[in-house]
C-alpha cells in the first residue's frame, strides 16, 4: 500500500482583470507523485475553473513548467517529497516574466516565435567540442563522434522565469533563445547576428547563472551565452579583416 | 514579456535571494555593493566640494570625518570596492569562457579572499 501524505495546495489565481490571489485546496497524495498529478487533482475533484499547461507528463513537451514553492520546476517530474512533507504546502505560481492568460498558465508565443527566429531546431547535429559544459556526457571518445540528436532544450522557459534580467529588461531575449542561437551557430548569418549582438542580446546576460540552475533539461544556458559572446567576437574580428564571413550574402551570390 | 508590472517589482527580483543559486548570490552582491560604490562617489565628490568653501569649510569637515561612524563606512567602502572588483574578475573572466566550469568554486574562493583582505583592512584602520 502506497504511503499516504496530506498536503495543501496553495494555487495562484487570476482571471481576466481581477486580482490575484490564491486558493488552498487540502488533498490527499502519494508523495512520490508529481506536483502536476497534485494540480490535475485539484482541478478534478476540487475546482474545474482552475487553468494550467501541460501535455506529455514526461518532460518533452516542456507545457508544465511553474514555480513551485518559489521556484522554477517542470512539474510533471518534480516528485511531491522533494517540495514539501506531510501536512505541508505546495505552492504553486505561473512563471515569472511572461503574460498570465489564466491562473497558471502563461502565454509563451512571443518566446516560441524569438525560438524560431534564433533558428533553434529540435533536431542538432551535435560535435564533440561543443559538449564542454559541466553536463558533458562521460565516456570514450569514439563515443562522442558527430550525431544528430533531439535538442535538449523542451522551451519550457523555466530559465527566461528565473532569469533576474529577463524581469527587469522585457526586450531582453533571454537565456533559451540566446542558447538557442549558441546552438543554431553565428557561421556568418548576418540576421542571427544582428539580432544576438545587440543591447537586448547577448551582452545583457548579467552572470547569475540561475538559468543554468533551474533548465530541466541540462541545456546550461549559462555557459551558452558566454559561449555565443566568443562566437559574435570571432565574427567581429573576422569581419574587422575583411573575412567574407556574410552567409546570406553568399547565399543570395549562389 | 512582462511589460504590465512596475519597474520596482521587477527590480525587487535582483535582491530576492530566497530559493536562489549561490551565484544568484553573486549576482546580488555585485548589484549591492555597485549601488553603494556610486553612492560613495556621489558623497566624496559632495565632500570635496568644501574645498572650494575654503580652509576652514575643509578643516571642519575632516574634524567632523573623524567620528567613528565614519570609520566604519570607510570599512565598508573598502570592502565594498574588493568584493565588488574580485566577484568582477570572475564574471570577466567566465564572460569570455574562462573557468566557467568552475564559476561557483571562483565565485567562493574569490569572495573567502576578499572577506581575509576586508579583515586585514579593517583591523589595520581601527588600529593605525
């Protein structure tokens, strides 16, 4: 028989233009369930009004990201124990930074159309010397040959919420696209350029590192950001000498 | 994506510690200490402003300095500038790649080295 906690779910409300404010809803779990099992059963057997995000229940499709407790979790694989005990509290919010639609969703179009525009792909071809981040995966070198792979990052936008930055500077593009253009690569893209190495772009980030420490999904946006500054600075010098390095203009040649 | 809140709730999110990294912590304190730095320019540059008064205006003002209070806002000046100059050589060099791996390890070796000199500093301004 599965233990049994009692726990109370403190949710974030807001609809429209009303205030917010919160709701508790105390529940019975099984604290190796999810927060978002506890959300759904909120919303199943106490409130059908409550509003929230989320598709594939095992961190792929990114759609559950909230704070939990104050911070950024993919809710669908942050188990009840690890926030809370019996008797506790679950506190649940809309990230930060981005629209309130409806209690805890949030609306993410203009970061997934900035995603599209950075060039962000779910599928990369992956290199060896570009996994030199603290989540290199170990192993023998012929292991680490060029594959293609599914992104690591689900645009779940935990990072752009818990991005101090992010919330002081709305223009700001913010970690994931900045990692995702890392990721897509400058190679003389005039447009990528242009639009990384900028004010609200890569010279914004301010080092606090709290993207790297909430991503689910081991993107290290952190170490992305400075890694793309390199790239603008290569293509900077390259172009201070006369390096044809204009891949749209090449392209527009051919 | 946030344009509806007011600036200082947006702010406020630069000193909220709770929940938070320690190199959010950094972040923090590099904020803090670069607020209270350009304070301090602002109230030297006011200060020596009274030269310009003449002697005495100057004389009365360095006599007022040697209050205690203001031996202990030079402490804190002081370590103010180390910190915020030693968290500064880590963010410069981890903007360019360099020990990025180990930003948090930097980060608390950086601010151990600058808590032993602000100690050092202190000790030789109450006792000089």
């Amino acid at each position: 028989m599965s233990e049994k906690w009692t726990v109370t779910f403190q949710v974030f409300r807001k609809k429209g233009g009303e205030a917010a404010h919160y709701d508790d809803f105390k529940i019975e779990v099984d604290p190796n369930e999810y927060v978002l099992d506890g959300v759904e059963r909120v919303w199943a057997f106490h409130d059908r009004t409550v509003v929230f995000r989320h598709a594939c229940h095992h961190s792929t499709c990114g759609a559950c990201g909230m704070r939990v407790n104050g911070v950024e979790k993919l809710t669908c694989i942050t188990p009840i124990r690890d926030v809370t005990s019996n008797g506790g509290v679950v506190k649940v919010e809309p990230l930060r930074n981005f629209p309130v639609v409806s209690d805890l969703a949030v609306d993410m179009g203009k970061f997934y159309t900035q995603m599209d525009d950075v060039g962000h792909n779910s599928v990369n071809s992956d290199f060896k010397e570009a996994i030199q981040s603290e989540f290199r995966p170990a192993g023998p070198e012929s292991d680490k040959q060029e594959f293609m792979r599914l992104s690591d990052c689900i645009e779940c936008g935990l990072c752009i919420s818990a991005c101090p930055v992010s919330a002081s500077s709305p223009d700001y593009l913010g970690p994931a696209v900045l990692a995702g253009a890392q990721q897509h690569g400058i190679h003389g893209d005039e447009h990528l350029l242009r639009l990384v190495d900028c004010e609200d772009g890569v010279w914004r980030c301010h080092s606090a590192f709290e993207c790297t420490a909430v991503c689910p999904s081991f993107v290290d946006p952190g170490w992305r950001i400075m890694d793309l500054r390199k790239q603008v600075v290569g293509e900077r010098i390259k172009r201070l000498f006369g390096g044809s390095s204009n891949k749209n203009e090449a392209e527009v040649a051919k | 994506m946030n344009e509806k809140q007011s600036l200082m709730t947006r702010i406020i999110v630069w000193f909220d510690p709770r929940w938070r990294s320690i190199s959010f912590w950094g972040f923090i304190v590099n904020r803090i200490t670069g607020l209270g730095l350009t304070l301090y320019l602002f109230m030297h540059l006011t200060m020596l402003g009274n030269l310009a008064r003449g002697q005495e205006a100057y004389d009365g003002f360095i006599h007022f300095a040697h209050n205690p209070i203001f031996l202990v806002g030079e402490v804190l000046v002081v370590s103010a500038g180390i910190i915020h100059a030693l968290n500064g050589i880590r963010i410069g060099l981890n903007s360019f790649g360099i020990g990025l791996r180990y930003q948090k390890v930097l980060y608390i070796g950086l601010t151990a080295l600058a808590g032993i000199i602000c100690l050092y500093f202190a000790y030789r301004m109450f006792t000089a």
